[in-house]
C-alpha cells in the first residue's frame, strides 16, 4: 500500500497548486476571483499539513489543517462582506478601480 | 491502484484549479473550484485522512463555495455583459510570471532536495479518535479561541455587508 506513491509527490502537487493560486492572485483583477485563488494557495498548504500527518503518523498536522479550515471560513464571510459593500459604494469589483487610497 | 487515483485527482485538480485562474467567465471559475475541492478531498482519502476529507467537503463545499457564487450573483450583473472579468496589463503580467517561477522553482528544489526522513507508512483504522482527544486535551485553548473567532467573524461579516 502507497509504496509507489512517495509524500514528495503530495508536497510537488501541493506547490504547483500554491503557483497557480499566486498566478491568480497576481493577475487577475475582479476581487471575487482573486478571494477563489486565495482559497487554491490555503487549499495546497492544507494538503502539505496533511501528507506531512500521514506520512509521519502524527495527528498534529490534521489539527493545524482544521484551525485553517476555520480561518478559511471566517475570511471568506468577512471578505465577502467587504466586496458586496465595496461593490455598494463604488459598483464594481475590479481591483485597480478601487483607488481611493490614491493620491 | 492508488498510483492511478493519485495521478487522477493530482490531473482534476491541477487542471480545474487552472480553469479557475485563467477563465474569463466568472461562473465557469467558481464552478470549477468545485472540482479542486473535490479533488483535494479526494486526495485526503487517499492519505487516510477520512475525517479532514469529510470536513473539506462540509466547509469548502458546502460553505465556502456557496458564500463566493452568492458573492459572484450579488456583485455582477448577470443581464449585461458584465459577467466577463478582465486580467492586467502586460507589464504586471511579465513581472508576475517571473515572481511566480521564482516560487514554483524554490518551492520544488526545496520539497526534493530535503532529506526527509523516511517512515513506514502507518494506516490508521479511523484518525477520528486522535483528533477528538488532541482537540480536548492538548489544544483545548486553540479550540475555544476558533469558536471565539467564527462567532467575532460571523458578526464582523453582518454588520459590514448590512444595508445602512
């Protein structure tokens, strides 16, 4: 069982999905899609935690990867709360419209 | 048999988590992060790790998921055109991409050329009873500090997107 499939697997899928979730955060300019690739980049650390768990036997990594999960869940209400009132107040969603900071 | 459903779901995932980065349509983005959170729960399965699966689906699925597509119908107007979202210019596009090969590159010499040391792989029957008893004993305080959290969170996120 899993003798074939080494944890240095899990761990290189782990940083391409991190890479493609920075691709998105840097390119893209709707908030929403930006908030989607921030949950690719957690998504990919949660699965390192969890390879790194069972390949060592060790619960530890599975608690820290449930305290994300919960970070993750308040982010997204907060985060959210804040677009939909952003979009309120300046009707769009386009990160480099939103430049009331600059002067 | 495993090798087959690693490269599976390392294959669903990879490629809907691209759809969702480089799609125009907003909607297809948000569909297709169901299938990275499916195939990242999937992939938990595969590493024996029955009760974080369980919980991605819950929490991403269930949660995460349905707070951005009411985000998505909330801040687009689905009858103009507007649905459509745009990336940058091509000077942050260069610039990004030499700031996301610096990380891919970092990050992969780094997972392969460390030395990790190597244990037999232990199947545990259920990881549901470990984790119950870490949760009660050695991180009791984190526990209640999450709680304290969601709740501070939840009503953070009302009184933001509340119509004054």
């Amino acid at each position: 069982m899993l003798e074939t499939i080494q944890m240095e697997y899990y761990l290189i899928l782990s940083a391409v999905l991190f890479t493609i979730g920075t691709i998105g955060v840097l390119t893209r300019r709707n908030a929403i899609i930006i908030f989607m690739s921030l949950e690719l980049m957690l998504n990919a650390v949660n699965l390192s935690l969890v390879a790194f768990s069972s390949y060592y036997g060790d619960s530890a990594g599975q608690i820290f990867v449930f305290f994300i999960m919960a970070l993750a869940a308040a982010e997204a209400a907060v985060g959210l709360a804040i677009i939909l009132s952003l979009f309120r107040l300046k009707k769009t969603v386009y990160v480099d419209e939103v430049n009331i900071f600059k002067w | 048999m495993e090798d087959l459903l690693f490269y599976l779901f390392a294959f669903v995932v990879i490629g809907s988590a691209s759809v969702v980065v480089l799609s125009k349509n907003i909607m297809y983005s948000a569909f297709s992060l169901l299938f990275t959170f499916f195939g990242v729960a999937g992939l938990y399965v595969l590493l024996f790790a029955d009760f974080v699966a369980l919980t991605q689906i819950m929490v991403y699925i269930g949660g995460i998921l349905v707070l951005i597509i009411f985000g998505v119908l909330l801040t687009t107007k689905i009858t103009g055109v507007d649905i459509k979202s745009g990336t940058t210019g091509k000077v942050q596009l260069i610039t990004a991409s030499v700031v996301v090969v610096i990380i891919a590159i970092s990050l992969i010499l780094l997972f392969t050329n460390v030395e990790w040391v190597n244990q037999e792989f232990v199947q545990p029957n259920t990881t549901i009873d470990s984790i119950g008893f870490a949760f009660m004993t050695k991180y009791l305080l984190p526990f209640e500090i999450a709680a304290v959290l969601l709740l501070i969170a939840l009503v953070g996120a009302t009184l933001i997107a509340r119509r004054k």
